[in-house]
C-alpha cells in the first residue's frame, strides 16, 4: 500500500485523480489539499466520493506531506515549483499534473 498526498484537491484534475485514487487498491490517501476549502470534508464537498474518501482538506504542510511515499500536485501551474524541492529532499516522489517540469528551461 502507497501512501498518497493530493496537493490541490477541488479543481477538474484533482477531483478525477481522487476519484482514481479512491479505487486504487494498492493505495492510501493520506492528505487532501486545498487552500480554500481546508476543514471541509472531501464527501461534503464531493458526494460521489463519499463512502470512499473520509479526509477533510487541509492546508499544504510540507512536514505533513512529507509523511507520503509520493505526492501529486494538480495545481495551477507555478505552485508545485515552489514545494516539490523540499519533498524531493525528504525523499518523497512526485508527479506534478500541471506545467512546471515539462521543460527543461
């Protein structure tokens, strides 16, 4: 079992990652982001994911993150730039659904 942080977790692309995430038997979510909606229930928000994901939202917390094997940002593009070198020092992989490593310069 992998466990899984979702950064950006209520935009189009993050709510269909969850929703695959969900039915992945080989993972573990084990936190959702989102700036905006950080205390609310995922369910509440989502009613299609109620009965497969019982996490609020929170803030992004690195420390938090950190705790994952592997993180996902489906984020604008710009945000994941900020935080992906400090999980890469703690040895978290990532995969950044948005624009920022598609190009080398």
């Amino acid at each position: 079992m992998i466990k899984v942080g979702v950064v950006g977790g209520t935009g189009y692309t993050g709510v269909e990652l969850l929703r695959l995430l969900a039915l992945h038997p080989g993972v573990q979510l084990g936190v959702i982001t989102s700036r905006s909606e950080a205390g609310s229930k995922v369910a509440d928000l989502f009613p299609n994911l109620r009965g497969y994901i019982n996490l609020e939202f929170s803030e992004p917390d690195l420390s938090v993150l950190a705790e994952c094997e592997l993180v996902f940002f489906a984020t604008p593009n710009g945000i994941a730039m900020d935080m992906a070198g400090d999980l890469l020092e703690r040895g978290v992989k990532l995969i950044d659904l948005a624009a920022d490593f598609r190009l080398k310069d």
